[in-house]
C-alpha cells in the first residue's frame, strides 16, 4: 500500500537517554503538534532528525533509538554534533530565520553553514531514497529542508512532492539579500505544490520566482519543464476537539484530581478574587516579541494605575535554540526586564508578572489557557502562531479575550481578535484596558465566531486539503505529461510524414524557430533554421508557411527569394515565393491615432518597454521591464484597452511578454484556412508557442498534426519543450 512520507528537521519525538536507558517524549513546536495527529491516523512514515547526535549514541543505543522510533512510525536522520551546528544552529537558524522574519540585521552569510546545510539535506534525501516506494507521496516541512524537494525530484521525478512553509516567506526586497537565492528557491521548485499560511507569503515567494527566476506565473501555477508547479495557502488550524474536550475534563475534574498548577491557580483566585490573568505562551525566540510585551505591560500599569494589584501577566516561554548568541542575550534582556517591572511593583499580595522559563506538560497548558481572562501575544513576526488559536479554543464558556498581534498569519484569520500593532506599546495598553473591561456578551460574541471557524478548518481539515490539493496537482501534470511528444508520437509523426505525398508545414518564428532576445529586431533566423526550412521548402512534396505576427518589412529583409510563403501580422499580410505582398482585406486603420497616445503613455512611463508599429497593429512589448512592473503595466493597459475598443473592430492579443492590438477578424487560424483553401492536404503541421498560435490549432483540420512550445495550457495536440526541439525535429523530417 502506498504511504505518505513526512519530512521534517525534527521527528515528532524527542529522545533522551538515562542510565542506558531511553526515555521518548513528545516534541514542543507547532509543527510537532500539528502533524502528530495526521502522522497518527494514516498509514504514513516521518523521517527527521531523533534529537541525538552520533557522537551521543553507541551501536547499542543506536538500534534502541531505531526501534524506539520505528514502533512510532519514525526513521531517524542520523546527524553528526557538526552537522548540527552548520546546518541548523547556523544556516537555518541564524540565517534563515531571521532573513525570513524581517530580522536582516542578524543574518549571517557564512559559506560553512551554507555547505553543512546542502550536505544535511542530501542526507536526509538518501534517507527517503532508502524509504520511498512507487506510488507514495511525499510531504516535506519548513525552512530547514528548502533543498529537499528539488533533491528527491532529480531522483524521483514521478513521486508526487509537498512542500509546506510554517514561517513567512518575505518580500523580495528582504529574500534578494540572500546569498544563495536562486538555489534555495529552485529547491523548492522541486515540489510539486507549495503551501503557504497567508496570501501575503505566497505572493512574495512568486515575486521573487518570477525577478529572481524569470518564469511565469499563471495565477497560482508555475510551469518548468513541462512540470505545473502550483502554489496554494493552507492556513494551518489545530486539533480543536483536542483542546476543547481538555478544557472540560479539566473543569470537571474534582478538586483533588486537579493539577497542582490547576490547584494553585484556583487557590490564588480564591484570595485574589479581583486579580484577573493575562497568559502568554510562546518559545523563547526574538520574533515572539517577548520584550515589547514586556514594555507594553509596563507601559500599561503605568497608564492605567487602577489595574495595580489587578492584573498579572502569566509569561511562560519555553526554552529554545540555547546556543544561538541572540537568544542567549535576549534571554538575560527579559530576565533583567521581569525583574525590574517585579521590583518595581509588586506588593506583599501581587507580582505583575509571573514568569517560567521551562516548558510544561499538555495539562498545564490547558490549565493556563483555561483560567486566563486575556491572551496577549505580540509576535514582530509569526508565520500562523498556533497559540492564539489554542487559547480560543480552550475558552469553553466562550469568555476570554485574544490580543494578537497584526504581523501573525493568525490574524489574517482571527478579525475578531483585538488586533495590535507590536510595536506600538500605547496601543497594547489601550487593549490591554479593552480586553479587562470588556462585557461578557462582546467577548461570548467574538470568541464564539472564531471557535467556530477554528472547529470547521482544523488540523484534519488543513492536512486532507493539502493532501487533495496535491493529488489535484499530480493529475492535471499527468494530463500534460500525456500531451508531451514522447518517443513514441515523434515515431508516428515521422511515419505519417514519409508516407505523406502532399504537405504543407505551419510554422510561427519567435519562441517556435528562435529564441527570445532583448529586442525582437535581435532574434534574427541562424543558420540552422534557414538550413532546415531551405531543406524542407527542396521537397517538392512540401510547402513551407512561415506564419507570424511580425511585420512584413521584416520577414521580407529576412526571407525575401526564399522558397516559402510567408504570413504576417497575425494573417493581415501574405507573400507566396516569388509573389507579391498581398492584404488579406480590407481594413480600416483611423483607430491607429486615437490610440497611439495611450500607448506611448505606458512606453514612457514603464522603463524597458517600447511600441512597436506594424500596418495594422500596434505592440507594446515589455520584455525589458521590470518583471513585475511589467506584468503589473499590463494588465493597467489591457483593462484600459478593452474599455475603449468597445466601439471599433478591434482586439487585443497577449503574447509572450508583449500586448499587441489589432483590427479582429484576422488571425493565424484564418490565414491558414485561406492558405489551404481548396486543396487538400495529407499532412498538415502547425507549431507554435503562445496564445496567438491557439488559433492556428483551432482552425486546422481534425487530422494535422498540431505542437506547442512550452507546457502552457494549449488545445494543441501535442507539447514540445523548446525552439530547439522544434528544430531537432524538423531536421528529422527530412533526414
Ligand atoms: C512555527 C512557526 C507556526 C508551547 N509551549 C509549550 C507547548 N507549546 C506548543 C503550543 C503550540 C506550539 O508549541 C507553538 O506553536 P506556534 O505556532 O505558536 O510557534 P512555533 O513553534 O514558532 O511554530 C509558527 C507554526 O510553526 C506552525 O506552522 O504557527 O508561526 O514559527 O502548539 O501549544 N506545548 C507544551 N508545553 C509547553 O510548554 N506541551
């Protein structure tokens, strides 16, 4: 049976040896928790790193840990001190996390980490190489492993690959610092789809994809090598039944089953019944925005004296990443910082802030969520933070109020939380003062709306989507795949065509017989192509039709006494060898001035564009530009366009990187009709590579043989992948 195959830095484990002896926990971390529970439900298998080095263990422990593992459905990365240290203590966590937070002044760029990181990710693609059989799907997690997907397509090319991203993926102007740029998000690529929390993060990885790649995007989809790469979001939610049901097992428990941390909270209300608690949980890291908190609550008691004595602020951070530098200062920062608002404060009956650096058992946790009056997290930036959804959860008599932060993916979601700015500590004092004072039925009101959302998208539901999401994808690539010319059709293409006495041949010029260059007066016909059409266009059984969107000036300095007929400006104009220039209609041009204007506007105003003017057209070409300035110009100027050609015979064209407009009524596929006219033809062939070509396809008859450059969405017969193959194989029809 196939299986799905979970990769993540960690495994869902951490283990620890005592006395020869090993004890199995579960991991603390979003991730950790969130895929527990569908590692547990399926027939699946997590690959990761166990939490011991090599140097840890003997041969002995070796095999425990392996058998400890293997009983949860885990296979260990075995990973060196060294690889620890250069892989993710270097480059995932001091370079990439911090670049990806916003955090650039802490990155560091150092070729030893850079190294360990490829080389641990070639180890764990060895280990899924030991694990992987047909038909299995594979599902790989977060920024320690953006080389992973590329690794396993190399050598798995069919197997069907997840990626998903649990922190932000920044803006372009942040992710361009990184040195190693082009080959992280080629890593990437290897994947199959792509998941994101938020829009926001999805945007920018495809801005950077289309500035720092050069591949276009069609609406969610990528397509490289014939292989469609598509990228979605998939807000990740919780196991919401998981914390509910705890909450009210937790309630019901009679006094003395209780925790004693549930105990001791009771206690203290019962004495300091005024005392209202706000909880933060998060682990001890920069991006939480632990000491802004901090400074707001002081800021807070400051400006609203009347909650001294009232309020207590329960900060659990859960100790995280020891031995990076900035978390060991940032630790001592908050030490210092509890400790000054405490000396400043507190009263033989209150501290305002009771902190605890350690992380505590899933029954504290729901034990602090469930006695919390507010939650208060302030990341600077949080790719979900699954904390503010669990304390939503928890809060079964729906009382509680959330303050969230504006800069987590939660509060894209979460709109009925207070939403704050981390930053801005008047404004989480003001929340702060909202959240005490607000009435029951506005809490029951908003905590009420967001439970409901949280049951219906929980973890379940964020696990099946992306798993449907990602056999969706492998389909429609399968559809393609069946499209591509394999050996095979190129076999019974060559056959047809030998067997074939009367020909005629339809063949586009840019992006089908050339490649693009900066300007189209550049990409001028090699020698190669006048080569193959020359030895083609010497068959007496062939006709040859260079059909093109090109002006006639051009073909003519370039074909002139050639021995095929040429098409111009999408079918306005033909020239048979040895003839004349002939209009295909006549057509009306006034149009040509009233427009002018507005396109020169975009010439000027959008730098690397530039207008091109044919008989009975007009191309704004943007090649040049900006990618995204360009695809942005665009669409500006195709809305505009389409609003004022309403009136006149006209029509736009998108092709690749240019917008041309142009009277309607002729096309490649109508050119091609009166071409063929009356005669009639056993084989008929028509290549070429964007969306004007379409028409071409559409109108040739039932039987021609019909090929597309590229893997965009065609009604073409067959796909091709470059202009090079193209010409391959019109060498091999006259071989
Ligand atoms: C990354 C992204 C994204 C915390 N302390 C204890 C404990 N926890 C559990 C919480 C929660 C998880 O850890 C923390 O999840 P977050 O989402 O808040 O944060 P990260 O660990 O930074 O996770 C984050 C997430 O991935 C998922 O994609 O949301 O943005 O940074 O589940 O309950 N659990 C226990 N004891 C603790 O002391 N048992």
């Amino acid at each position: 049976m196939s299986k799905t195959i979970i990769i993540s830095n960690r495994l869902p484990l951490q283990i620890s040896i005592d006395n020869e002896d090993l004890t199995v926990t579960p991991s603390i971390g979003g991730l950790a928790t969130g895929m527990k529970s569908v590692h547990k439900s399926g027939e699946s298998l997590w690959i990761g790193w166990s939490g011991l080095t090599e140097e840890e263990i003997d041969d002995n422990m070796k095999a425990k840990v392996h058998e400890a593992s293997s009983k949860e459905g885990c296979v260990n990365v075995p990973l060196t001190a060294e690889d620890m240290e250069g892989y993710y203590y270097g480059f995932s966590n001091k370079t990439i996390w911090p670049l990806f937070h916003y955090f650039t002044e802490y990155a560091e760029y150092r070729n030893e980490y850079w190294e360990k990181y490829q080389e641990v990710n070639q180890k764990f693609a060895n280990v899924v190489a030991e694990h992987i059989e047909p038909g299995d799907k594979v599902w790989v997690h977060d920024y320690q492993l953006l080389l992973l997907p590329k690794l396993i397509k190399e050598r798995f090319p069919d197997v069907a690959i997840g990626f998903f991203l649990h922190i932000p993926f920044p803006s372009f102007e942040v992710f361009r610092i990184m040195p190693w740029r082009t080959e992280l998000l080629e890593g990437m690529l290897g994947a199959d789809l792509l998941g994101f929390h938020t829009y926001d993060y999805e945007r920018h990885f495809f801005s950077s994809v289309r500035r720092l790649l050069g591949h276009e995007i069609n609406f969610n989809e990528i397509v490289i090598n014939n292989r469609i790469i598509r990228a979605d979001i998939f807000p990740m939610g919780i196991d919401y039944d998981k914390f509910y049901n705890a909450s009210i097992s937790q309630q019901r428990k009679s006094v003395k089953d209780r925790t004693e941390l549930h105990q001791q909270l009771d206690k203290h209300q019962l004495v300091n019944p005024e005392v209202r608690f706000i909880l933060s949980i998060d682990r001890l890291d920069y991006t939480k925005g632990i000491r802004n908190r901090l400074y707001a609550f002081e800021h807070f008691l400051e400006k609203y004296p009347k909650y001294l004595g009232k309020a207590t602020l329960i900060m659990l951070c859960v100790p995280s990443r020891q031995n990076v530098d900035q978390y060991q200062r940032m630790k001592s920062e908050i030490d210092e910082l509890v400790g000054r608002i405490n000396g400043n404060y507190s009263t033989v009956n209150w501290t305002p802030v009771w902190y605890f650096y350690r992380s505590m058992p899933f029954e504290n946790l729901i034990d602090l969520y469930s006695s919390s009056d507010v939650a208060l997290l302030t990341p600077i930036r949080d790719g979900m933070n699954l904390v503010a959804k669990e304390y939503v959860a928890s809060q079964i008599d729906s009382k509680g109020v959330l303050i969230l932060s504006e800069m987590t993916g939660a509060a894209k979601e979460m709109s009925e939380a207070l939403l704050i700015n981390p930053n801005n500590m008047d404004a989480i004092a003001d929340a702060i003062d909202e959240a005490l004072s607000m009435p029951d039925k506005e809490q029951i009101q908003r905590i009420e709306t967001m439970q409901t959302r949280l049951k219906r998208y929980n973890i379940d539901k964020w696990a099946s989507d992306f798993v449907s999401s990602l056999n969706e994808t492998k389909q429609r690539q399968l559809h393609y795949t069946t499209k591509k010319l394999t050996k095979k059709i190129e076999k019974d293409i060559l056959d047809k065509y030998q067997k074939a006495n009367k020909r005629i041949l339809f063949l586009d010029y840019d992006g089908t017989l050339v490649g693009f260059k900066d300007k189209p007066s550049q990409a001028k016909p090699t020698a190669d192509v006048y080569q193959k059409l020359d030895k083609l266009a010497a068959d007496p059984k062939n006709e040859v039709v260079l059909v093109s969107g090109r002006d006639k000036e051009t073909f003519d300095k370039w074909f002139s006494g050639k021995n095929y007929t040429l098409i111009t400006e999408h079918g306005a104009w033909a020239k048979e060898p040895n003839g004349e220039w002939v209009v295909a209609q006549t057509i009306n041009t006034d149009w040509k001035k009233l427009l002018l204007p507005i396109l020169e506007f975009y010439e000027d105003r959008t730098p690397g564009t530039f207008l091109e003017e044919k008989s009975y057209s007009y191309v704004w070409h943007y090649r040049k530009s900006d990618p995204e300035l360009g695809i942005g110009r665009a669409n500006e100027l195709k809305d505009q366009l389409t609003s004022l050609i309403a009136n006149h015979d006209l029509e736009i064209l998108e092709g690749n990187k240019v917008i041309e407009v142009k009277n309607s009524g002729t096309n490649k596929g109508k050119a091609a009709l009166r071409k063929i006219g009356s005669n009639s033809y056993d084989f008929v062939f028509g290549v070429g590579d964007d969306w004007t070509d379409e028409y071409l396809f559409k109108d040739l008859p039932e039987t021609a043989v019909t090929l597309k450059v590229g893997g965009n969405n065609t009604i073409a017969k067959y796909s091709i992948d470059t202009y090079k193959d193209v010409l391959a194989l019109l060498g091999k029809l006259t071989e």
